[in-house]
C-alpha cells in the first residue's frame, strides 16, 4: 500500500476526498494542552526537580542536580573542531552570511527636536537575556541555532540561554558547534515543555529569560502558547506544509530534497 495520497482534480470524488485528507482529531491537542499545562505548573512549583524528573522520563538522562545538565564550553569547542573540514566550513558561511544580514537590519537609537523643544525619537535596547530552543530528538537543527543567536548578538543581548534535549545522552555535535559559532552564552541538555517553563519561570539553576525562541515539536509550541506574556515569544510553530509545483523539466533529485526537507519535521 503506497504512503503517498494521490489527489485528482478531476475525480468525482475529490472534494470529499479532499476534505477527509485535511481532517484531524482535535482530542490529541486537548491531551497536548493538558499535559502541557501539567508540566509547566511542576516546573514553576518545584523548579530543578521537576525538570530533571521529566528529562528522565522523556529524554532517559538522569541526573542529580540540574547544573550537571550544563553542557560546558570547552565541549561545543571541542564539538567544532572535531567536525570534518566540509561541515564546518559550511557551517562557518552560514553563520558569516546570517550575521552580515542581520547587521543590516539592526535597528538603531535616533532622536530630534522639534522647534518647540520637544525632543521626539526611538530608543533601542536590547533584552538582557534571551532564551534558545533547539530540538534534538528526531532530528537536529543546526541552522536553528545560528538563525536565532546571531541576530540576538548582533542585537546587542548579553546572555543567550540555550536548551536543547539529548535523548538517551546522545548530543549532536553540529549543533553544538553552532553553538560555539553563534556567540551562545550556556547550554543546558534539556528540552520539552519542562524546558520551555524553566526558562519562563526561572529555577534555582536556570535563570528566567525575557523572551523564548525557536521552533519545536507540539509540546513545545503549546508551552510557548502558554507561557507567552510571561516572557517574549518569536512564534507560535505550526506543523511544516510545502508544495512543489514542477513541470517535468525539474530534476527529480531537486524535488526528493525539498520533500525531505520537510519530512523530518515533527
């Protein structure tokens, strides 16, 4: 039986057929809302515990105390130097090209008077400590790591804060040398909603950020949902869709790429 739903515009039956391909359960949302709501209330209520007793139970890593979750520096150096010389010229282009970008659009302080003496103007300051979500289960995101802390260095903000879950201990070597390339200020091995209400709502170990970014699976988006006006959110990220339009010239192997771009999304 073939996975790939094959549409016609010309059936009979494409609207209904349409229309039973675009419906879905809204019951497993409701089940993500409330464990969400569960997790986040633990982790504002008992803080380090609970976010180590959740990273054992989703990710299996256990440990003691929350601080031994930080991944120290000299392991995203070691991380970057340790990528084949391919990867991490890659890697060193993408974060040069997404940094001259961004210092582009970097908003600046301007100020005048007016003939009265009114003094009227805009001023930019940048938040004291940001927080960065980057997943790490099925699948790792690199870009993810230098798309949202270079434009928050070259905004000017002090700290970047950044979690990401490594299930079963396994830590994804590009993206800890994003890490190190990006100009990120800490590390913690943790993820999920528990991440997500940890920087929100600060713990003993995790100080509290002004504004949460980056993308993740629904658990993710629904704690950012819920947490946002506590803190600064980028997004709400919503399931990826694409749709490739190709007219029989396009090589296949360009289109198997642009699909599989989007497969390995949650």
């Amino acid at each position: 039986m073939s996975l790939i739903h094959r549409l016609d515009a010309r059936a009979a039956d494409f609207d209904a057929a349409l229309t039973r391909l675009l419906a879905y359960d809204a019951s497993q949302d409701e089940a993500i809302e409330t464990a969400v709501r569960d997790i986040l209330h633990d982790v504002q209520t008992r803080g380090d515990a609970a976010i180590l007793d959740y990273t054992a139970r989703f990710d299996h890593v256990r440990a003691d105390r929350l601080d031994a979750l930080e991944i120290p520096r000299a392991d995203w150096l070691a991380a970057l130097d340790g990528l084949p010389a391919d990867q991490r010229a890659a890697l060193e282009a993408a974060a040069d090209r997404v940094r001259r970008y961004h210092e582009h659009q970097r908003a600046e302080t301007w100020t005048y008077t007016e003939p009265d003496g009114t003094m009227l103007g805009q001023q930019v300051t940048p938040l004291d400590r940001v927080g960065l979500y980057v997943p790490g289960g099925k699948a790792a995101y690199p870009s993810s790591v230098l798309m949202n802390a270079i434009p928050a260095k070259v905004a000017g903000v002090p700290e970047l804060i950044m979690v990401t879950p490594t299930p079963g201990g396994t830590r994804n070597p590009m993206v800890l040398a994003a890490a190190a390339l990006g100009g990120v200020d800490r590390v913690f091995a943790i993820g999920g909603a528990q991440a997500v209400g940890g920087l929100a709502y600060g713990t003993a170990t995790l100080p509290a950020v002004d504004k949460i970014t980056g993308p993740g699976n629904a658990y993710v988006a629904a704690a950012k949902r819920r947490v946002f006006g506590t803190v600064g959110i980028d997004m709400i990220a919503g399931p990826s869709e694409i749709l490739i339009v190709a007219d029989g010239s396009t090589p296949a192997d360009w289109l198997a790429i642009d699909l599989f771009s989007q497969a390995e999304h949650d």
